[in-house]
C-alpha cells in the first residue's frame, strides 16, 4: 500500500491497521442493526393476539446451541493464536473446527424453525413469528456468512494465502465472529430467557446462579 | 507480469469512458458523484416546478391528484437521497484525501463501488417512472398508506427496493471517511489541525454508520410486509402498530437532517476565513458544536410525532432535547459572524453563497425552534410553514453552502476559475428567487394551507401568495441555468486558476490545480491550522523537494461496479419476482452468484499492478 504514504508502507495516524478499524466501525454500525430489531421485538413482546408467542421457546435446545456457538469463538481464538505462531496447519484445523461449530449452531436454528413452523408459526403468524424469525434470521444471517469466510481462510491456507505475516486476515475475520457470537448472548439473554421467563425470574435465576458460584 | 485474477484483463488505460467505470482515483468518484447531484437537481428541480404550476392558480387542472402525489414524494426523495447527500459525498471525496495530505482514500475500490451503488439504487427508484409505479407515498413513506391493501402497485417496492440500495452505498462511504480521516493523516496533522470541513465529515461519517442501520431494518420489515405477509406496520388485526414505522424512520431521519447539514456548515467555516483573510473564530469550538449537535440529532426524533398523543411527558422531553440543539447550532453562527468581524472581506461569488448560508439557515432554524413549541408544532402540522421551515434550512442551508463550496473548489478540481459576474447573478437571483418561493410559504401555513393538496379553491386568501411562489420558483430556475452556463463556459474557457486562486490556508492549494492522479509528490508535514498562511508570515521557504519517483497508486478495477450491478439486480429480481416466480428466482439467484464471484475477485486482486505494466500518465 506504497499510495498510503512515503514515510512508510505501513504507518497510519492512529497506529490501527485500516482494515482493522474498518472492521471495528462496521461491527460499531451492526450493533444499531441488531439494536433495532431487537428492540422491535421488545417493543411488541407480550402484544401479540394469536398463535404461539414466548411460551414456545426450546431453553434446554437453545442452551445447547448457544453453548456450541460460544465453542466455536473458543476455536476462532486456538486458530488466531496458532496462526500468530506461525503453526498454520494447526491453525487451520481451528478454523475448520470453527466454521463446523457455526454449522452446528445454523443446524440448532433449522431444526428450531422447522419445530416452530410445525407447531403453526411462521413470521406470517403473529407479531412475535415476525419480529423473532426475522431477528434470529438475521442473526443466522451474519454466522452463515462468518461460516463462509471461514471456509474461504480454511482452503486459502492450502495455497499459502494464510501466513504468520498476514496473521491480520484472521484475526479481522475472528473480531467479526466473536461479534456475532456476543450478538447471540443478547439475544439469548433477552428474548430467550426474559422471553420464557419473564425478567422477574431471569434475574432471580441469574442472582441465584452467581451467590452459588461463590 | 499483469496479476490477472479476474475473468477480463485488468483495466489499466488512463482516460475513456471505461476508465470512468473502473476508476479508483477519488478526485474522480467525487467529480462522479457531483455531476450525478447535479442532474439530479435538475430532475427533482423539474418535478417542483411541476408542482408549482399546478399549485400557480386555485382549482387548477393541470395535473392529476395521483401524479401529483408521485412527484412530491420523487422531490423530496430525489433532493435528499439523490441530490444534498451526493453532493456532500462528491466534495468530501474530492476533497478530504486532499486537505489531510493523504494520495486517496483508505479503500479506494470500497469507494467505487459506494458510487455504483448509490447510481444504481437512485436508477432503480426512478425506472420506476417507466413501469407506470412512480413512487406516491411521501418521501417519509408513513404506515400504513404503504401496506399492500393501500398501494397495490410495486410503485412502494421500487421507493423501498432503491432506498434500500442507496443505503448500502452510503454505509460503505460512511466507514471509509471514518477510517480514512483517523487513519491517513499526513504526519503533523492532528485532530485539531484539520479544516472544519474535514471535522464536520468525519462526524458525518459517523452519523451515517448510526443513523442508517434503523432505516435499513425499518425498509426490511417494510419489503417482509409487503411481499412476505409479515405483520410489523400494518397488520392492525395482529395488533400491529403503525406508530413503530414513524419511530424507526425518524430515529434515522433527524440524524439525517444533519448529514445533510454538516457538511454546509464545513464548507462555510471554510470558506468564511479565506474571503475574509484572518482565521476563524473559535475553532474548537466549532468543531465541538458540531459534535455536540451530532450527539443530540439522536435524541429528537419525537419532534416529528408531537402531533401522534405520544403524551405530554414525551412531549416535553423531546421539546426540550429540540431546543437544546439550538444552543450549539447558535455558538457556530456567533463563531461564524466572529470571524467576519475586523476582517478584509471579500465579496467573491463562495464569500455570497457562505454569507447567504448563514443568513437563510438561521431563519430556518428560528422556525425549527418555533416547531419545538408543542402547542405551536400542533398548529403548524402538515401546513406549509413546515415546508417553508425545511427548505429554508435545506435549500437556503445546505443548498446555499454546496454551491458556496462548488465556487469555491471549481478551480481545484478543474484548474480555472468561474466567471465572477455570472456567479454573482446566479447568487442574488438564487437568493431573491428563494426568499420569493419559500418566505409566503410560512404565512400560507399560519393561513391553513396544508401541504401536499394538489389544489384548493377560491377564496381562502391562498391565490396571490401562491403565485408569488410559482414566480418564485421560476426565478429559482433562471438562476440554474446561468449556473450551468457559468460551468460551461468555464471549463473550457475559464481563467487559468494556478494552484491557490483564493490565497486561502489549507493543504488542497498547495499542489496544482486539478491535482496530479496521485496528489501530493511529496507528503507535507503538517505544522498548524494553516499551514499555507503560517508558512508565508514566518516566511519560511517550503522545503526542496526531495528527488522522488512518481508514486505508485492503486490500480483500477472492474470488480466494484460488477458487485453494484449485481446487488441492484438482486433488488430487480424481487421486483420481477412479484410477476412471475420463475424469472425473478433465476435473476436473483444468478445475480447473487455474480456477487459472490465479485467479491472473491475483489479479495485475491492485488490493489496495485505490477510496476512493470502501470500505464504512466
């Protein structure tokens, strides 16, 4: 990036990677996104007049996939730590185990609307199958694009495209799959939990949960 | 060796129309996206005009209600998303690489393609006109008048769809200004050193990055409505609120109002020292005010619903957060009169237009305080004075100050000066012409007229003051066309401009005009606020310039107008779709696949050719 400046190939104001900090003002700008459906569907919670609402949510499934989806951020940092070292091969393993630990996690999201459209909703239903389908689809959304390009990293490794000097590529692609995955803790704290249970109890549980943990 | 990864040789000739397509060169978007505003202008100028001549006489019959309707949305549609914000885009294009010392944009190709997409969006909403679905809901497409049951034609999918479209461009331009402006200063530039204009877009950048994401949701749930059946604005038997849709869009729409703004506001705290040869008043100031007046956009929508019973607790505290935004908006146009007290003003065409942005915007933002007034607001709702109050903020605010600036960096961007006598004609007719059409506009709203009638009849005092605008809005249009013959001429014949025209401060007038493809030979090291002006007082010579050899910049590419093209036909697609299935699936899906082809041909392209082939200029 010689165009960038004389003084050196590399050197920025602030001293971040451009990319970088492209990637951080693009996630800065996601969280409005996510922000707005979610409180969409908190502005209509409890609004809707027919059809299934919250007392449909799967805990115990959904617990399980949100806990594969918060593996698959541990792997994304083994891959970005093995890559930095320089270790690509195992650092491409990571990535694989990565993007399969997505996959899971999309598998738990097809089965969970399947089960729901089963049991008579659809977006088309009520306020809560529009507002919630279209909010965890867009959240599924971005992981099956972060399963995308993680496969992308995963086959470019084979052609020396994945390197200890350009450890930035992915790093930049594990700041947007952690993100997703932070997303997901919302949403699964708001909409799940205080959907199936009201805030009441969630913070009861949550309270509890933390004076047993010591 | 030419690093071809694509399917075509990679686009390396300096000059043709394909050069255009493929450019990566941001004085080139920029001057791309201001011939786009312009025609635009002329578009949505046509469409008032249109309007006026129905609205000249009462009971007229020129034009039907139902036209009249589209071309009131399209105006207002076209002067936001086609014209004021372009517009702004093509001069912090042009401009910012310049004036923070840096050769482009951080992502040049990124830049392009916010380009393509704006021009295709903007495409795609006015092919509408040929399908016989010209959009007709208002530019703020209120629910439910958009549910499927009230606009049966695709004439709200064309509005959503191209919206929608645009907006992808703005956001990736809104990401590339942040990080370009942190990240590529020149060394000695900081924070505090930049122009005003650099700071005003850089808060720009931001307002877009969190401003836009809310509509592009509420356009989704809108699109889901209309062709999925879901239920968020318009189902009223599944309980749905209409009211969300007014929330959504004006949580982005007040931010809005100040992307279109700012940049106005920037051009002036430029322009305002030149002319008047001393620096401005208050920097720091200015610049917190703006970002002040940024924080606060957020928290105002509300004042656009003080009329939907959202209760008085509401209504106050957002009558309150309105007023408030008044205070920074006030400590610019003192830091503005500031500057031109004790100094030797200049009376050049950009000092007019700057002087006339000041004047115009504060009589538009006393009105704005007016509306801030609860009891106040609910009279002027919907009647005239609220348009009166916008487009005195928006054409004799933003409208005002883009023309100061497009005087002001003509000669940087084409190398000669505007005729002076031509501007000053365009500026006074222009201003005469605008006082004409929009001051008795206040006084036909305290009379009752509401706006968006497509008539009235005799009798309620509306005639005489209804022509005065028409013959307002006329004047308006001479002053244009001796703008375009003002442009005209000057390309061509126009004073040769040399490289500071104006003696004016800043880091752009340092290099010749127009600018080498690759700005600065060397890149300056940045010691104060005015650099050109600090160094002539100290008369300290500029340093001899190294030996260098001719930067090597980034290579041109066809991959951003390939991904453009294919996400607006996605968008096509769901148009088609609606008629028949088969076809639309097959558009979209071959479409989407030509994206990602983009995309992986964009990733594994290498931003520069090899040095061997680069075609020298």
């Amino acid at each position: 990036m010689q165009y960038l400046t004389d003084v050196s190939a590399h050197r920025t104001s602030t001293g971040l990677n451009n990319r970088k900090l492209l990637m951080w003002a693009f996630l800065g700008s996601d969280v409005l996104f996510f922000g707005t459906l979610i409180a969409t569907h908190l502005v209509y919670r409890g609004k809707s007049v027919s059809g299934p609402a919250e007392a449909i949510l799967d805990i115990p499934v959904t617990s399980v996939s949100t806990f594969v989806l918060l593996m698959s951020s541990l792997a994304m940092v083994l891959a970005l730590a093995a890559v930095q070292k320089g270790d690509i091969s195992r650092g491409r393993f990571w990535l694989a185990a990565t993007a399969l630990l997505g996959m899971g996690f999309i598998g738990f999201q097809m089965f969970e609307f399947t089960e729901f459209a089963h049991e008579g909703l659809t977006p088309r239903t009520n306020l809560f199958g529009s507002t919630f389908l279209i909010m965890t689809g867009f959240h599924g959304a971005h992981v099956t694009v972060g399963i995308l390009w993680l496969w992308s990293l995963f086959f470019a490794s084979f052609n020396g495209k994945v390197r200890q000097d350009n450890s930035l590529d992915v790093e930049i692609a594990g700041l947007y799959w952690h993100f997703v995955d932070i997303v997901w803790i919302v949403i699964f704290g708001v909409v799940y939990l205080i959907g199936a249970y009201g805030v009441e109890e969630t913070v009861h549980a949550g309270v509890g949960t933390l004076s047993a943990l010591g | 060796m030419v690093a071809n990864i694509g399917t075509l040789p990679r686009p390396l000739a300096p000059t043709g129309v394909w050069a255009w397509m493929t450019t990566v060169d941001h004085k080139k978007i920029g001057v791309l996206y201001g011939v786009t505003a312009f025609f635009f202008f002329l578009l949505g100028g046509l469409e008032a005009l249109f309007m006026r001549v129905q609205l000249a006489t009462a009971d007229a019959d020129i034009i039907s209600a139902g036209t009249f309707n589209s071309l009131f949305t399209m105006h207002g549609t076209t002067m936001v998303f086609m014209v004021v914000m372009p517009a702004g885009a093509a001069f912090f294009n042009f401009l910012i690489p310049l004036m923070i010392g840096a050769r482009d944009v951080a992502f040049p190709r990124l830049n392009a393609l916010s380009y393509w997409v704006f021009l295709f969006g903007a495409l795609l909403m006015n092919f509408s006109f040929f399908m016989n679905a010209f959009p007709d809901i208002g530019w703020f497409g209120y629910a439910p008048l958009t549910a499927i049951e009230y606009t049966t034609s695709n004439a709200t999918d064309y509005w959503v769809l191209g919206l929608q479209i645009m907006g992808i461009g703005t956001l990736a331009a809104g990401f590339n200004f942040v990080v370009t402006i942190l990240n590529l200063r020149a060394p000695g530039m900081t924070l505090m050193r930049m122009p005003v204009f650099v700071w005003m877009t850089l808060i720009v950048a931001f307002l877009i990055i969190f401003a836009f994401p809310p509509l592009t949701i509420a356009l989704t749930f809108l699109l889901f409505d209309r062709l999925f059946d879901t239920n968020f604005f318009l189902n009223i038997g599944a309980g749905s609120d209409p009211l969300l849709w007014q929330h959504l869009f004006w949580v982005f729409g007040h931010p809005e109002v100040y992307i279109l703004i700012l940049p106005a506001m920037g051009i002036v705290s430029d322009v305002l020292p030149t002319f008047s040869r001393k620096p401005l008043f208050g920097y720091s100031t200015i610049v917190f005010a703006g970002v002040v007046i940024a924080f606060l956009g957020f928290g105002v929508w509300a004042h656009h619903m003080l009329t939907t019973g959202l209760g008085p607790w509401a209504n106050a505290a957002f009558a309150g957060t309105t007023m408030t935004i008044a205070i920074p908006t006030g400590v610019k146009i003192f830091n503005w009169l500031a500057t031109l007290y004790g100094g030797q003003l200049h009376f050049k065409t950009p000092m007019l237009f700057a002087l006339g942005f000041i004047s115009m915007f504060m009589l538009g933002g006393l009105s704005g305080m007016m509306h801030a007034v609860v009891p106040v607001d609910t009279q002027h709702q919907d009647t005239y004075f609220v348009v009166a109050h916008f487009h005195y903020v928006l054409f004799g605010g933003s409208i005002f100050g883009l023309m100061a600036g497009l005087y002001y960096w003509f000669p940087k961007m084409t190398g000669r000066m505007m005729s002076e006598s031509l501007g000053k004609l365009h500026f006074w007719l222009m201003l005469i012409g605008f006082n004409l059409t929009f001051m008795p506009m206040h006084i036909l709203g305290v009379l009752g007229m509401p706006r968006r009638i497509y008539t009235y009849s005799e009798g309620q005092g509306w005639e005489a003051l209804n022509l005065l605008v028409s013959f307002g809005a006329v004047i308006i249009a001479l002053s244009i066309l001796v703008l375009i013959i003002n442009i005209a001429r000057s390309v061509r014949q126009g004073e040769i401009a040399g490289d500071n025209p104006w003696d004016a401060a800043t880091l752009e007038w340092s290099i010749p005009s127009p600018p080498p493809h690759y700005n600065f030979a060397v890149v300056p090291t940045v010691r104060s606020q005015y650099p050109l002006w600090d160094e002539e007082a100290n008369a300290v010579a500029p340093p001899p310039l190294p030996a260098h050899e001719e930067p090597q910049m980034p290579s041109p590419s066809y991959w951003p107008i390939v991904i453009a093209f294919a996400i607006t036909m996605v968008g096509g697609g769901l148009l088609v779709w609606q008629a028949h299935a088969i076809a639309g699936l097959t558009i979209i899906s071959s479409m989407g696949l030509l994206g990602m082809r983009g995309i992986y041909g964009w990733v594994f392209e290498p931003l520069e050719v090899e040095e061997a082939v680069h075609v020298h200029h």
